[in-house]
C-alpha cells in the first residue's frame, strides 16, 4: 500500500508584484506561478541567486507579507486570508523561523530569548523559562542561559536562535540561509544541529542556502528562478 503523507505547507501559483514607486523604481514581478509542496519529516534546499526572491518567498510562507494572487496553504488554513493579528498567532502556533541574523535581543539573556515565543502567549515566566533550560541544553548551550545574548559568538547566537525557533513545537521550519554568517566549521555545526532537530520532531522544513554540500544532504533541491521553483 502506498504511504500518502499530506503536505504539511502547500503553496498554490503564487504570483507576487511590486508596483512601480512614485521614486521612479522599476516594478517587480517575482513570482509567477510558484508552487511549492512540504510533507512532514521533509526539508527541502532552496537555492538560488542573490536577488531571486528566496527571503521574499519565505515572508509570503510565514504570512509575514501577502501574495497578489495564490494560496499558501499550511494544512487547510489558507495563511494569505489572515488578519496581522491571526498571522502573528499562526507564527506564534505553527512556525518556526531562523534569519541569517539572529534577532536575539543583546540585552537579555539567552534563558528570556528562547522563552520570548512562549512569553508572548502568555506561558507564565517560571514555566517558560524551565521550557527555555531545556531547549538551551538540546542545541548545547546548557552552561550559557545566564549569558546576554550580545555576549555569545555569532554561532551559540544562531543556536540560541535555533532553540527559540522550535520551543513552540511548530509544524513548519523555516530558516533564511541560517549559516550565512559563520565560518566553515561553525555553519556545519550549526547546519548538522538543525538537521537533527528537524528529523527528530519530524517537522516540514524549508531552508535557503548558499552551500551547495548542505543542500545536497536535504531531501530535495530546489532553485528559485525567473520566478518560479525548478528542480535543482
Ligand atoms: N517591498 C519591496 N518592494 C519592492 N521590491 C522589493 C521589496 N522587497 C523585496 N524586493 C525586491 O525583491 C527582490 C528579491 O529580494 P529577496 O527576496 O531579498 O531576494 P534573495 O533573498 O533571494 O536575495 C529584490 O530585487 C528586492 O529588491
Ligand atoms: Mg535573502
């Protein structure tokens, strides 16, 4: 019998276009006709040039940005139809995100950053903390919780990231070039901690790289050109 896994993230002929600008800025289309599928226990490689449109793509996934026309389905929800407070909480519930540069407040402490997601939904703080030690200690940062953010490398900031990213037990992974940042041996430790993690909570992931040997360890490669996903 056939094992038929639902898409997890579904993204339907999504077209997005910037209107020209009062300034004298060119218009932009692009995306057209872009569809993109995300079963759970997969993460798929997004390549491509600088410009293309990967961190554009990943906004519209997060319900961060709205596409003119299409569907980003993540199970039957329809993100693209929600108000900014329902995105927020759809973010909040299902999605977990890592940006090239962290974003992790550099006067707080490790412990509050990766609590901040369930702080924000109201977890009370003892709980949120508790849950915040153990997520330091599965990306190895145990000994670090009481360290400001701003006072960690650039690669313990990207882990503290990563635990931030997934306290919320999302369905969703998202990471822009997550390594983009780091030296060699730190963007390999970082990329082998985030591939472990998204295997071990089965999560539908989608991670936009520049290195090709990450990409080839993912279960598909795809290349965001002219517009549209092709196989890589
Ligand atoms: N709000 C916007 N208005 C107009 N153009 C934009 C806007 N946001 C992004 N772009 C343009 O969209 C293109 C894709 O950007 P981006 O998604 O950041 O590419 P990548 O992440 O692949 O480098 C770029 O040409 C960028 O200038
Ligand atoms: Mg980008």
């Amino acid at each position: 019998m056939a094992i038929v896994t639902t898409p997890v993230l579904r993204a339907l002929a999504l077209e997005k276009t910037y209107a020209p600008l009062a300034s004298g800025a060119q218009g932009l289309q692009l995306f057209r006709d872009l569809s993109l599928e995300v079963a759970a226990g997969e993460m798929v490689a997004v390549v491509g040039e600088s410009g293309a449109g990967k961190s554009s793509l990943l906004h519209l996934l997060a319900a961060l940005d709205k596409p003119t026309s299409g569907q980003v389905l993540c199970g039957d929800l329809d993100v693209t139809l929600l108000t900014a407070k329902q995105a927020a909480e759809f973010r909040n519930r299902d999605i977990g995100y890592v940006w090239q540069f962290h974003y992790l407040l550099p006067e707080f402490t490790a412990l509050e950053n990766v609590a901040m997601p369930l702080l924000a939904r109201g977890v009370p703080r003892k709980q949120a903390l508790t849950q915040a030690a153990l997520w330091l200690d599965r990306v190895g940062l145990g000994d670090r919780g009481h360290h400001r953010s701003g006072e960690l490398s650039g690669g313990e900031q990207q882990r503290v990231s990563i635990a931030r990213a997934l306290i919320t037990q999302p369905k969703l992974l998202l990471a822009d070039e997550p390594t983009g940042d780091l030296d060699n041996t730190t963007a390999q430790r970082v990329f082998d901690l985030l591939l472990g993690l998204h295997r071990e909570h089965s999560l539908a992931s989608v991670l936009v790289t520049h290195n090709l040997d990450f990409a080839a360890r993912c279960d598909r490669v795809l290349r965001l050109r002219e517009g549209r996903l092709i196989p890589a």
